[in-house]
C-alpha cells in the first residue's frame, strides 16, 4: 500500500504552515486575537527578531480556564457558531486556527484572567503537546508567549530571512495593525528597547503621524466619500509627493489589512496621468462594507478578499480617490504654495530635504505661512490663481517666470499645454466629440493582413480618438480625418501605431486607459515645444486655460508644470529668516 494516513502531529505541522510562515505572522495572529478581545492596550515584545521570543499582552476579555484549554485545540473558536456566520464576519479571526498552529511549531505559554474572576490560568504546549492547567496570578486580560518558534521545524528556520528583515516585517505588521484601531494602545519592543509606542488616539490623522511620521504624514491629505453602502475614508498623497515603490499604498476591508489587487489597481487608477512613470503615491484606504459583500475566508494568513461586486467596488475605489485629488488640486491654488525644492539642492538649506523612512526618496512641501487658506473656487471671485499672475519673462525659450501674490512662479510651458491640450481632448472624448479635422489631401496607409483585420475590429476606437479611415483596396487604408489638435505631418505612422497599441485592448476600462494614454500622446505631439518664443498674448491665454481645467499641476505623465516659491521660501533663502 502506498498510501498511509498522517500523524495527527504531521499534519498539524503542515497546516500550521500555511499560517505560521515567520516570527511576523505569529505577531499578526496573536495581535488579533488581542482585537477581536476587545482589547485597549495591546504590548507586542520580541527577542532577536521574534526568534526566541514572540509575547502579546491584552488586556482584553480575557479566557475562562474551560476556553484556554480548548483555544490551542485544532478548529477551536469563540467566533464562529454556524455557516451563515461565514458570511457575516465581522471579527479578525474565524478560523482556530491560528493558536493551534503556533504552538505546534514553538514553545508556547498562554496566560488568561477574565473579568470577576480573581485569578488567572496558564496552559503550556510544547510542539504541539498541551501541559496541564495550572492557576496563575496575573492581571486580567491575555499574555501569549511564543519561545523558539520552528525549534521543532528546521526546514522552516532555514527560510528565515536576515534579522534585520524579519523584524521589518514584524513592524509592518504591528504598524498595519495600529493604523486600523488608533484608540487603542501599542507598544512594541524589541531586544529590551522600545521601537514604537502609540498611545491611544481619537482621531486617525494623529495615529498616522505617531505610525508614519510627521513628515510623511503631513504630506498625506484627509479624504471620504460615501457611495451606497461602501464607506470610503483614508489619506492620500497629492504632488509632488511620491514613492518610488508601493510601499504606502495600504488598504483595509472592515478595519482587516488586505493586498487586494482590485484594491490597488483603483487606487492607481485614480492617479492615472498624475503620476512620472515608475512613482507610487501614498495612499491609507480603509474600505467599510458590509460584511455579507465580501468573503475573508479566501487565504490562509487572510491578506485575501474576494469581493461580491468587485467592479462596483473597483469604481467607487477609484471615482474617490479622483474626485478627492480634484478637489485638492484645485483646493492648491488657494493653499500656500507648494514648492519643489529637488532641482535646486545644492541652494536649499538642508532642513528642506527629508531622509525618506523607507528605501529610495520622495519629494515633499515646503510648509508656508497659512497666507491663502482654502477657499471653494466659486468664493474665489473671477481672477483665476493662473490668469492673476503677472507675467514677468519666458526664459530659456520654456519657462514662465510669473509673480503672483503668493511668491514667484514657474511654469514650464510645455506640459502646462499639454496638459490643457489634455484635459480639452478627454472632455471631447467623453462628449465623443473630438474635433477632427478633415485631410485635403487623405495620405494612404498599407497595413499587413493581421494588421487590417485589427483596424477594422478598432475603427470605432479610432474614429472616437478623431481618425476617419477608410478601406481603399485591399489592405490599403486612407486617413481623412484627424484630431484637429494634432499638427501638420505624418498621420501614417500615427494611426499604425494606434493600431498595435490597441491591438490587446478590449474591456472596456484597459481601453479608456489605453485611450487616455494615446491622448496624452496626441497632447504631446500637439502642443508648443520648448525653445520657442511665445507672444505675450500667448502666455495669458495658456495661463487663462490653465484655470480651466482640473489638474493644472502636473502634466498627463505627472511632470510638474509648476514650481513655487513663498515668500517665505525667499526670504529663508536669502537668509532674511531661519
Ligand atoms: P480564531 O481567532 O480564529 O478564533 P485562534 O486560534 O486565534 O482562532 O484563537 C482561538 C480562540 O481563543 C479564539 O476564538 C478566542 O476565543 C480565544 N482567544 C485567543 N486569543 C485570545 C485573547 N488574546 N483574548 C481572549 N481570547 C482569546
Ligand atoms: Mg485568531
């Protein structure tokens, strides 16, 4: 026979796999616990990145003798009764699995004293194996205490990354875990030296600043929005703040952390043409929904979620995340100004560039004096922020240098059109009125077989973006028509190029993507270059235009188009203030 049953043991051990990967998981399962007991002060210690020591004080509600005995059993839980709380959970935990599975792969200690009662108990499991209950004098709540995890699995030990790695990860999981519940207490040491200690807070901003940092989370803006019954609340960045990996970019379902690719994608999508390739923004999501709309039970270490109506969610992700950086973009106008000091390091005091906490740099604002505060726009009267600025130069054949009542501004004049030149042709595209402009002499294109089948497929594509092709023969096309932003020349190549990079294209929001995408293009290509002399007029009218739309910030592949500096700025400088 071939085929054997395995020991209880063993297939403790392989299950405990799943959710026990390293010293951070442990954390994240016994903090938990430590929530969903309602806790108000929660104490993580570890020693030498959680390899010999892992230890969660709650000060919760806390086990009866009965329950401490059964919580390290195998499916054992005070969360669950029935399968219709399933699909109703509303606590971190659910399956009991998480004691069990430690404790088979460490030395484990449990402590518990639940209220009215004036003693606690303690139960100790090695591998696995349950000692007996033994009365302790403890305070109430719950202390778990997890010595040499994977003692008994020197595979797993081998897979252990550098200490320095693994308590990183215990970080991020104690950090997570504190954003989502700012009132209450954490603290975390390591190796007898605090690293973090949060008190509790009221309000979630003041959490991200003890979390993240004063600098980090200044630069995060406050956002919300209702849509049916999805509750959307978190931070977010806005230029010229960015990361350069994803790092930042958190989200929570129901207060439970989750790597949620819809998730991301929207979050991503609401940035869309706002950032330089290869930047991330910084955004804290938290997700309220209600809890029959999404499934926790899809990943063992439940970073997973599968929601019931992913595109609704997706949409209303994205449509927040849009609508908040609008209003901040035009909120800007109104703010002190923001500067961008990193061209100019070598000028700048020092104390304007901030170490980044992380891998790599961002950029971020300098803080002026609160001289305009934010107004609505329609408070604002008729002079736009743009058109108000008195226009002192161009310089270098691309910049505006303009005065404004903020301090001295400049624009680089090629994406302050293109971006303008932008936003014109999304506006018509979403009218599906492009303004074309018709060919006096149509210029024929010659296109391969596959190539002529994808044209076809795509004429209603192209003729959305401004082009009219017709068939003229066999795999012979001619343009008649085209974007009448776009300049005189070439449009063979053009089209061609639409053609293949539309070729992969077909749900509906990769081709929105992919339209904007090409219009950033058509933008770019129709829009006034650098080096060249512009008219007075000229500049007023693009600084007109520039009030006119609403990302006047950043070009569609996130350049900035303007750099301000306060008269503060000035003033620190030139030394005038410290
Ligand atoms: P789950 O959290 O999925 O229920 P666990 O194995 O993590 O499974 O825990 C098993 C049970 O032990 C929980 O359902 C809970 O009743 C109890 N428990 C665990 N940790 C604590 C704690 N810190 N405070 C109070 N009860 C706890
Ligand atoms: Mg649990």
């Amino acid at each position: 026979m071939k085929i054997q049953i395995l020991s209880e043991e063993m297939a403790s051990r392989i299950a405990a796999g799943e959710v026990v990967e390293r010293p951070a998981s442990v954390v994240k399962e016994l903090m938990e616990n430590s929530l969903d007991a309602e806790a108000t002060e929660i104490s993580v210690t570890v020693e030498r990145s959680g390899t010999s020591l892992i230890r969660v004080t709650d000060n919760g509600e806390g086990m009866t003798p009965e329950d401490l005995a059964l919580a390290v059993e195998r499916h054992s839980t005070s969360k669950l009764k029935n399968e219709d709380d399933l699909f109703r959970i509303a606590t971190l935990g659910f399956r009991g699995e998480a004691l069990p599975s430690i404790a088979s792969v460490s030395k484990t200690t449990i402590i518990s004293r639940p209220p009215d009662v004036p003693f606690g108990h303690q139960m100790n499991v090695e591998g696995g194996k349950k000692g007996d209950l033994k009365v302790a004098a403890c305070p109430l709540g719950t202390t778990v205490e997890i010595r040499q995890i994977f003692y008994n699995v020197p595979a797993r030990r081998k897979f252990l990354k550098a200490p320095a790695t693994e308590l990183s990860h215990i970080c991020d999981v104690f950090n997570r875990m504190a954003l989502a519940n700012s009132q209450v207490h954490f603290t975390l040491l390591h190796d007898g030296r605090t690293i973090a200690d949060y008190a509790a807070v009221n309000e979630g901003k003041d959490r991200l600043h003890q979390v993240l940092g004063r600098d980090t989370a200044r630069d995060l803006i406050p956002f919300s929005s209702t849509q049916s019954e999805l509750i959307l609340q978190g931070y977010l960045s806005v230029a010229p703040t960015s990361f350069p990996n994803a790092r930042y970019l958190i989200t929570f379902v129901n207060r439970r952390y989750v790597r949620d690719k819809i998730l991301t994608h929207a979050v991503l999508h609401g940035y869309e043409n706002l950032l330089m390739k290869g930047q991330y923004p910084g955004v804290v999501l938290f997700l309220g929904i209600p809890f029959p709309e999404v499934d926790v039970n899809v990943h063992p270490a439940k970073y997973e979620v599968r929601f019931r109506r992913q595109s609704e969610v997706h949409e209303a992700v994205a449509d927040a995340i849009r609508q908040a950086l609008k209003r901040q973009a035009k909120g800007s106008m109104f703010a002190p100004p923001v500067s961008a000091p990193v061209q100019f390091q070598g000028v700048m005091e020092p104390q304007f560039h901030y170490a980044a906490p992380f891998p790599g740099t961002y950029t971020r604002s300098v803080p002026g004096k609160e001289m305009f505060p934010i107004k609505p726009r329609s408070e604002t009267g008729t002079c736009g922020f743009f058109s108000s600025m008195v226009i002192l130069d161009q310089i270098l054949g691309c910049y505006l240098v303009c005065s404004s009542s903020r301090g001295l501004a400049i624009i680089d004049q090629h994406a302050a059109h293109e971006r303008v030149a932008f936003e014109k042709l999304c506006r018509q595209m979403e009218a599906r009125d492009v303004q074309k402009q018709s060919l006096l002499i149509p210029q024929t294109v010659d296109v391969s077989g596959g190539e002529s089948v994808l044209l076809e497929k795509k004429m209603s594509v192209l003729n959305q973006l401004g082009f009219d092709v017709e068939p003229f023969g066999a795999n012979t096309y001619t343009i008649t028509a085209v974007p009448a932003l776009l300049p005189e020349g070439d449009y063979r190549q053009v089209v061609r190029q639409m053609i293949a990079e539309l070729a992969e294209v077909d749900k509906s929001d990769k081709l929105r993507q992919h339209l904007e995408e090409r219009l950033a293009t058509i933008a770019c290509h129709s829009v006034i270059r650098a080096n060249r002399k512009l008219e007075m007029g000229e500049m007023r009218a693009l600084l007109n235009q520039l009030d006119e739309i609403d990302f006047a910030t950043q070009c569609p592949h996130g350049r900035p188009v303007l750099l301000e500096f306060s008269h503060d700025d000035l003033d620190r400088m030139f030394k005038r203030i410290s």
